[in-house]
C-alpha cells in the first residue's frame, strides 16, 4: 500500500457529474503545484549535495586524509546520526513521519513541522544514509500544498490536495508522469463504480506531468537507461529473469523481515538521539566494509555500478547487493528519514549484474530489468511501480512483455511475505510526529 489516506480527487459523486470545465479549472492549481514539487525537489537535491561535498570531499582534502578511509564512513554517519535525533528531538513537528511507520504518501502535517523535515532529509541524503527522498518531501510538499490552496480554493478537501501534491512529486521524482498515474489508480479507483476514473486521476496527471517536465528540465528526474542488447521475447528470459527477480525479491523480503525487530529494539532507547546515533554508526560499518557505492540513495550509485560492473565478480556484486539491503533494513529501521524505492533500484540492478555474471549470453537489460522488479515489488508493494522502474532503468519498452510474465511468480511470494513497515507501532515521545487518528 502507498497511501494511509485519502478521499480521492473527487468525490465518487462529483465525478459522476464531471464536465470538461470542471477538469480545466482542476488543471491550473495542478499544474502550479506539479511545477512547485519540481522546483522543491531541485532544492533539496542541491542542499544534500552541498552537504556531500562538505563531508566526502572538503573536510578530508582540508584535513589531508582520504574519505576512502574505513573510519571516515563510521564517523560521518555516525555524527549523522546524532544530528538526525537532534532534529527529531527537539525540531517542531519533530522531524515529521518515522518512515519505517508510514506509506509513501501520508496525510498531511502543519507547516511549522516541514522545515524540520526538510533539515532531517537532507543531512541524511546529503550524509550517505541508504535512503532516498520520497516520503518526506512528498510530505513537505503536500503541506505546502495545503496551506497555499487553503488561502486560494478554501473548498479544496486535504484529500484533493494530497493526491495533486503527492502526485506531482512523484511524477518529478521519477521523470514521468505515467509512473504517477500508475501508483494514483489504486488509490483512486476504490469505492463504487461510479463516474470514470481518469476524472479523479485528470488533475494529479496534469500536476505529474508538470512536475516531470520541470524536473527533467532542473536535471533532478531519474534519467532512465540506454541498454539495448534485448533482441526480443524467448522462453530465456523466463529461465534467466525469474531466477533473478526471485533471488532479489527474498533478498529484499529478508531485510523486511528483520526491520521491525530491529525497529523495536532500538526504540528500547526513548532518546532519538541515541538510537539514531547508533543507526548511523552500524551504517558507518556497512559503508566501511561495502565502500561509497553501497551508501546514499542508490541512483546516481546505480549508474556507477552499471558502468563499473565489469570489475566485479559474481560475488563481489552479489555482495553488493546484499549489503544495500542491510544498510536500506538499518536506516529505516534507526530512525532516519527517508524513502525505500531508490534503494531499491540499486539492489535489483545488483542482482540483475549478479544474474548476467553467471549467464553471460544473457540479454544484460532484461536481468537488470528483472532484478529491479524482484526488489522494488518486495520493498515498494506495488506490481505498477516495479514493472514501470524496470523497463525505466534499462530504457527499453521491449522487455515489457517478458516483465509482465516475470513480475507474477515473484508475486507470490511477496503478497504472503512481510512488508518493510512496522504496524501499530507506538512512536516514543519526540521521536517522530504520530499519524492523525
């Protein structure tokens, strides 16, 4: 699931009587925020990277050392760490929605809470967590949303906003507002079969497109692959990519296993500044061990590894991959804020090279393609998310078909496996704002 609420972006009545005039007048608002998601997702891309280059490149060449050192990783996480509780503790709003408590989309939060928000999601970006944007900017940008709509369409529901903003967030992140329209028609489609569902999904499209166009235009979009060795479908894509997409899939379904034990056991410390910092530290390890590649969001780390693939063997790549799910399963777990799908774009691109080491004669595309599919449906839930990403990241349409069949098997397995979320959870005191009853 991605969303814990919502009461669509109209009403099952009002849709039932939509007239073109009606979605025009949606269109301006949409399109505003759609552009604003862009231009917020721009902003915090830049401010992590400053925060990057302070730490992994300023400080050692001020300080003479090497940010390659297997010390440098375990003390900038860990400081990390220590300023993300700081954040969580002590900021208005603190800090706003434990990401291991919450779907990808979550109702809305007041304004005084989003720049703490802001300041937790960009240490942790700009640090080296294993987590990417997505919940919590999405977060900044639906109150945003709803306190500018609030002064220009009073009579514009939370709702109505969240699936705008939360759509043209998604539309930015990811370059594309099909991606948006993918994710949004689960949430939209419930309910009596009354009037047509592309009324409720007209203006969350419009605010994804526009977010995608402005984003793709800033230069903070995913940026799909150029892979094209895929020569079309034959029964090896079934015997290579499932294998994959099965291994990937476990992989991923053992770090949701092990997140909400680790989850309870770090909040047996009620001061988040403390089991924050001892998140970040474990991720300083895994840093240390499984180098710079392994850390951060994973998309800009996908790319270099799909560049760099060639220099590892089967086992140091399926090592990589094993290692991002445990830095993903430690940083939802301690606290960090922030989003679980890039990540997870990294470990299925991992397995993907993993499976085309063992099977050279593979088609390269399809196996990454597959890998992100097993990982992402078992991180992320969702067969639209994972089927859309795994054609993104090769940039190949043509492997849609062979996908299709591969995602259902995986299926299986995820649909009766945990989910890397921690239900009924008890948030300590300052450690993170509690949803709305």
């Amino acid at each position: 699931m991605l969303v814990a609420m919502s009461d669509g972006i109209l009403t099952h009545d009002e849709s039932r009587h939509a007239t073109p005039r009606m979605l025009v007048r949606l269109t301006v608002p949409a399109v505003v925020i759609g552009a604003m998601c862009a231009v917020l997702l721009w902003a915090i891309d830049v401010a992590a990277e400053g925060v990057t280059h302070v730490l992994w490149d300023w400080i050692p060449e001020v300080g003479g050392f090497d940010a390659e050192s297997w010390w440098w990783p375990i003390l900038v996480l860990g400081l990390a760490g220590a300023a993300v509780g700081t954040i969580i503790r002590y900021a208005p709003g603190h800090g706003g929605y434990d990401s291991a408590t919450t779907e990808l989309v979550a109702p809305p939060l007041p304004l005084k809470a989003l720049p703490g928000i802001a300041a937790a999601l960009i240490v942790s970006l700009g640090a080296g967590v294993s987590l990417g944007p997505e919940s919590p900017i999405i977060s900044i940008a639906v109150g945003l949303s709803v306190w500018g709509l609030a002064r220009i369409v009073p009579n514009a529901t939370a709702g109505q906003v969240l699936l705008v903003a939360g759509a043209g967030m998604i539309g930015a992140m990811f370059g594309s507002p099909v991606a948006a329209a993918l994710l949004l028609t689960e949430m939209v489609s419930g309910g009596p079969r009354q009037g047509l569902l592309w009324d409720r999904l007209f203006a969350p499209v419009a605010a994804a497109a526009s977010g995608a166009v402005v984003a793709m235009w800033l230069g903070v979009a995913f940026i799909p692959g150029n892979l094209d060795d895929y020569t079309g479908p034959g029964w090896s894509d079934l015997y290579v990519g499932i294998p994959i997409a099965l291994a990937a899939a476990f992989a991923s379904l053992v770090g949701a296993r092990l997140m909400p034990p680790l989850w309870h056991l770090l909040r047996r410390f009620p001061n988040p500044i403390v089991f924050t910092t001892i998140g970040g530290l474990l991720l300083g390890v895994l840093g240390a061990v499984g180098g710079t590649i392994t850390m951060f969001k994973g998309a800009a780390q996908t790319g270099e590894l799909l560049a760099t693939a060639g220099e590892y063997t089967f086992w140091g790549l399926l090592g990589l991959a094993l290692i991002k799910v445990a830095a993903l399963t430690v940083s939802a777990a301690a606290g960090f804020r922030g989003g679980r799908i890039f990540p997870a774009v990294f470990i299925g691109a991992a397995f993907g090279l993993a499976g085309h080491a063992l099977v050279p004669e593979s088609s390269l595309a399809l196996a990454i393609a597959a890998g992100a599919v097993g990982s992402i449906l078992a991180i992320g839930r969702d067969g639209w998310l994972a089927i859309f990403m795994g054609v993104a990241l090769v940039g190949d349409v043509a492997v849609l078909p062979a996908i299709c069949v591969i995602v259902l098997p995986v299926w299986l397995i995820v649909t009766t496996g945990p989910e890397m979320l921690v239900h009924g959870a008890k948030v300590p005191p300052n450690a993170g704002h509690q949803p709305p009853a």
